[in-house]
C-alpha cells in the first residue's frame, strides 16, 4: 500500500489479474510447500497415501489449526500471545474442578470456563493496549501464570493432577455430540470447525471492515488511528478470540479424553506462531492469511505424523522436524519471492 | 543466479541424503539403502521404505511402536527402556520404532498414527488412562495388540490392553517409605517433577503411607529444567527439621544430592529409579538406597509378549500387571547391579 502511494499513480484502480492475485496472496508459498510435504510422505512411506491416514493427522491439525488461525489474526493485528497453549490446560483443569469438584452441572461449568477465557483474552489485550508493554512480555506472563494457578487449585482442591471426568460426562451426550464425536471416517468434529473457521477468518480478513482494521492496525498502529480505526479495541477483540479459540479446543480435548491433565498445551504457543508463519503471517504484523495459517498446521502435523509413519529412528526425529519445517518454510519464502518478481 | 539455485539444489539434496542415510537403522542394510538414495529424492526415499519393508524385519517381520509420554528417550530411565527395547526387537527380528510426547493429545495422535500406519503391536505409557482408552479400543479392533508399560499397572485392566510390564507405584513408594524410617527418617520431601503424571503422586503417596506417620512434604520442580529444580531443591533442604528426601528420577537424584551438599544439610538422600551416578552415590554413602523398577524390563517384556501372543496368542500375566519392580539397591548389591548399568540394561 504504501509503495503505491508513493509512486503517485493511483494503481488500486488498476485490475490485477486472476493469475497474479493467486500468486501474491501470502499462503501460495505454503500451498505449494503442503504439496511437497504430502508428495514426500507419500513417496518415502507405505500408508501415508491412504484413507486411513489422512484423518491421523488431519485431525491433530484440525485442533493445532484452530489456534493458529486465532494467533495468526492476533498477529497480523501486530500482537503475540504466549499464553494461549497453557490456556488450553487450564481451562481443562477448570472444567475439572467445576464440575468433579465443585458439583456443577457439565453445561454451567463450560459457561464459565467460557467466561474465564474471555477474562483472560481481556486481561491480556488491555494490559498490551493500556501498559504499552510488549505483548511478548505480557503474555509471558499470563503464560506463568495460567500454569501455576491451574496446578496450585488442581492440587489444594482436587489433590490430582489428572482429574478423571467420565462419570461427570455421563449424561452430557449432546456436549459430547458436538465436541467429541467422529461423524465420518475417523475424521473428527474439530476438522469441520477448523474449516468453518478458517474459512469465517479468511472472509472476516477479506471482506469485511473489521478485516481492514486488523491489518492497519498491525501494519501502523498511529496512521491507523489517525484515520479512526478503534486500534485498542482492535487489539483486546483479537485477544479475547484468541482465548476463546483455546476455550474451543479445550472442550475438544475434555470431551474426547474425558479427563484433564496438567501441562497439556504447554509449549504448544509456539506451534501456533510457527504454523501461522509457515503460512505467510509476517512476525512484524500487518501482513499474512488465515486460510494460510491453516496451511501451517497441516503441513507441521503432516511432518509430525509422517515422520511417525516412516518409523525412522526417534532419536533423530527432532532434527528430521527441524529439517522439514525449515525446508517447507524455504520453499515458501522463494515461491512467493519468486511469484512477486514474475508479476511486477 | 544459476550458481544460488546450484548452491540450493545441492543443500536440499545433501539433506535429502543424510534424513535417507539417518533413517536406514542399524543393521547390515544401512550401505545399501545410503547407496540407492544417492541418486535422487525420489529414489533415495523409496530405498527408505524398501529397509522399513524388507531389510530391517528378518525373522518375524513385525512392526511394533513403542509411544511414551515423553520428549525423547535422551534420559537415563528412557535410555536404559529403549536399550531393552531395541534388545528385544534384535532377537525377534522386529521393526521396532519408539517414538514419545510428553503432552497426552500428541502421545493420543501418535497412536492414532501408529493405527493408519497398520503396525502390528503397539506399547504404550499410561499416564492418563482415560485418555488413551479410546485410543486402545480402536487399535484393539483393528487387530493390533496393545500391551501398557510403566505407569497404569493398577487400571491397564479397564482398557483393551492385553497385558501390562510395570510397577506398582504405590506398593514401591510404601516399600520405600517403610525402609526411609527405618533408617530415621522422621520428615519426608517427596520432589514430583513431572506434575501430568499421576504415577509420581502415587509414589508421593506410597511414601506416606509406608512412612509410619511421619510427615511427607510434596514439592513441585520441573524435570526439562534441573538447573532450576536444583535451586528449589537447596533451599528446601536448607531448612534443618527435613532429614530425609525421596526422589522420583535418578536425574533429579543428582541435583538433590549436590544441594544438600551445598546447602549443609545432613538429611539422607533415596531416589526411584538407577542411573551411574545414582549407583557411585550409594557407593559413596551420599544415597542410602534407590527403588529399581528395572525399567529395562518395561521395554522387553512387552516384545515378547506381542510376538508370543501374535504367534501363538498366548497371554501373559493372566490379567494382571507383570511387576518389574520394586527392587531395592543399597550398598550390600550394588557392585552387582553396577556392571548392569553400564552395559545399560539397569
């Protein structure tokens, strides 16, 4: 945007063709990196081309997609959030102690965990918008936080650490339905709201004016401002989604598991930000894609899973991981480069 | 230009290369697998899958995974199961693969995997039984017999596992809380460092029970950060009415060992599990005893019992836990167990 204002010829006029809008959309780079992975794990293992295979890591990316779909809008707002993976555990301990603990019915307890994430979201976006204080540190914060207080209540309250909740879950059929059920072919109910909600986010981002505002509030806060984009409220509502985002899979992950166990999500921030870049999202804000986000997270779960598949020496999987995200990340940085140059 | 695509094409097919030459395991069939990929991606890939098929499975042509519940098996408790691990597979012939996360959805996915990928034996860690019954139900009805290690011997029973190699860890934990106050112990620190595994409560609790009334305080450190259980560690000892800590790890063993040392306490040191360190220590009198729960055993066992059962479909253990432990080392044996460690099988 801002190169073409300084050029001084109003190119937004200008109709770009079908073929350079596909090209220099920022999740091309990914798309083709997703083929190659698949086209890799298909060729170097026996079952990774195959139905059955396709819902053992669709369905862990459906989860690890949600969240970076969530983390990428956050962070082409301009923002971070660290605490979101620790969220996903606490708010399981909080369903826990809700309902094995303190007796409240299933459906009361999912409200109110839903209204702890929101509080969380809040706490974050106002402390980033009014403190000033980078969001990394902000949330680092919370990051500590969230865990110590999810294993200081689970243990004065519960005396556990993994809280058991099938007998609580014995009636919630309909919860159950809806988070936790496998309507086709092993492929889960959190991959048909991944998709729903790619496909919302990639319309919201596209289409809509709160879209715009993300991204000038991400690309420049003051400019944005000073054209009248609310930028702080901009900020705690993509705070706040990002936590119920983790509200979401944690009813996923407590439904289908029917228990909660500290630690889970720990250290799983950092997969959302790395899905999200591997789709395209720059670190620096204003730039980036849900739909590519959602790219990311297929392609770190095919990774994972299909180095499972090949069954090669686990010692060595770190570094075949490491390996394949770098070279998925390569692939994408030089298609879009690439693509960019060939369209100017 | 040519020569950065030139510099590109040969990083990416040096990597290529050293993923197919990593992969091919350690048998005789490593050269010829190293060789066939040299060519191209493609073709050095496929010469990955012919060793995952044909070379590395000899006499029983099994494919068993071993999914823990950890980050890697670079610890000395995991290290010493995926020696008995790979053993076992060695004399069967088995393709053997163990693969872990610490974070109970990914060690679920991974079984889910390891189901498409249509192995023929799963073993698994049980650090959340709930969680994974679903998960063993499903390779159950796909046909693929599943035995539970480690944590889980009192509830393997509930799920569709055909057996379970592991301890009691209550029963152990009772066996060293009786024998801590038997030595004095009159105030217990029990250090859980890893706060998902209900199996360290247990223990925890064992101690309570076995200790006669005597205090058990619990303490919460973090086992991927010794450095900082470390200092957790000193400065709960530095308080002088504790005069006796267990240990769940032989890893965290050593840092208590070195901080009450620095902090001068005089509190007796006990752990679970073995390690070379551990075994010195008792040597040295700084450790009085270690609880083995000889988790060599916990990698073995199971092999044979997946090749006995889809051989024959015999059954071991007749539905209850096969107990690997306690064992007790202290300084009447641990010359004995000494030479296991360092050929690590202890």
């Amino acid at each position: 945007m801002a190169e073409n204002a300084s050029t001084g010829v109003d190119d937004r006029l200008i109709k770009a063709g079908i073929l350079k809008k596909v090209l220099t959309r920022p999740e091309f780079g990914s798309i083709i990196g997703a083929i190659a992975v698949f086209a890799f794990f298909s060729a170097a293992t026996e079952n990774f081309f195959s139905v059955k295979a396709i819902s053992a890591y669709l369905n862990p990316a459906a989860t690890l997609g949600i969240m970076s779909v969530a983390v990428a809008l956050l962070m082409i707002g301009g923002e971070f959030d660290l605490s979101s993976g620790a969220l996903i555990g606490g708010l399981g301990i909080t369903m826990a102690l809700l309902t094995a603990n303190a007796g409240l019915p299933v459906w009361l307890a999912m409200l109110l965990s839903l209204a702890l994430a929101v509080s969380v979201g809040l706490f974050n976006g106002i402390m980033v918008v009014k403190t000033k204080l980078p969001s990394f540190i902000v949330t680092l914060g919370t990051f500590f936080i969230i865990q110590g207080a999810g294993l200081g209540f689970a243990r004065l309250i519960s005396g556990q650490t993994t809280i058991y909740l099938s007998d609580e879950f014995a009636n919630s059929d309909l919860a159950k339905l809806f988070f936790a059920s496998t309507p086709f072919s092993g492929v889960r109910i959190p991959v048909y709201f991944w998709f729903a909600i790619t496909a919302l986010a990639t319309y919201l981002l596209l289409r809509t004016r709160y879209g715009n505002w993300i991204f000038s509030v991400g690309g420049n806060a003051a400019s944005a401002r000073a054209v009248g984009v609310p930028v702080s409220r901009v900020k705690i509502m993509l705070f706040i989604n990002v936590s119920v985002s983790a509200w979401l899979v944690a009813m996923f992950n407590t439904f289908r598991f029917e228990s909660a166990q500290i630690g889970t999500g720990v250290g799983s921030e950092f997969e959302f930000i790395i899905a999200a870049v591997i789709g395209g999202t720059l670190l620096t804000g204003g730039y980036g894609s849900a739909i590519g986000a959602s790219i990311g997270a297929l392609i770190f779960e095919m990774v994972r899973q299909g180095l499972a598949f090949a069954r090669w020496e686990a010692d060595w999987f770190k570094l075949f991981l490491g390996v394949m995200l770098l070279l998925a990340a390569l692939l994408n940085a030089w298609v879009r480069t690439r693509a960019q140059r060939a369209m100017s | 230009m040519i020569k950065k695509r030139r510099l590109w094409g040969a990083l990416v097919l040096a990597l290529v290369l050293v993923m197919a030459a990593c992969s091919s395991g350690d048998d005789d069939t490593t050269t010829s697998a190293a060789t066939a990929g040299g060519t191209t991606a493609t073709t050095s890939a496929d010469a990955t899958t012919t060793t995952g098929d044909g070379g590395q499975v000899s006499q029983t042509g099994l494919r068993f995974d071993l999914i823990f519940h950890d980050k890697d098996a670079s610890g000395t408790f995991w290290g010493v199961m995926k020696v008995g691990f790979d053993d076992a597979c060695d004399v069967y012939g088995v393709s053997c693969n163990m693969i872990g996360d610490p974070d109970i959805t990914k060690q679920a996915a991974l079984v889910d995997t390891s189901i498409a990928n249509e192995v023929d034996g799963i073993i698994l860690t049980l650090p959340n039984v709930d969680a994974l019954r679903d998960a063993i139900q499903r390779a159950a009805d796909a046909g693929i017999p599943v035995v539970t290690i480690n944590s889980g011997s009192d509830v393997f029973a509930t799920t569709a596992a055909i057996g379970h190699a592991g301890q009691d860890e209550f029963i152990a934990g009772q066996g060293a809380g009786a024998r801590l106050v038997a030595l004095g112990a009159t105030n217990i620190l029990c250090p859980i460092h890893e706060p998902n595994n209900a199996a360290l409560q247990a223990r925890c609790d064992g101690v309570e029970a076995g200790a006669d009334g005597a205090p058990v305080k619990r303490l919460q450190i973090d086992v991927a950060n010794l450095d900082a259980a470390f200092e957790t560690l000193k400065t709960e000892v530095s308080d002088e009415s504790i005069d006796a800590v267990i240990t769940l790890n032989p890893d965290v063993s050593i840092r208590a060992r070195d901080a009450i040392a620095e902090a001068g306490s005089s509190a007796m040191l006990a752990t679970f599990d073995l390690g070379e360190e551990v075994l010195n220590s008792i040597e040295a009198g700084t450790i009085v005893f270690a609880v083995d729960q000889q988790q060599y055993l916990q990698g073995h066992l199971p092999v044979i019992a997946l090749v006995l059962n889809i051989a024959n479909g015999h059954v071991i253990g007749g539905g209850n836990a096969i107990l690997t432990g306690p064992g007790f080392v202290d300084a009447t044996n641990v010359a004995q167990v000494k030479e296991g460690v360092a050929a690590q099988t202890r």
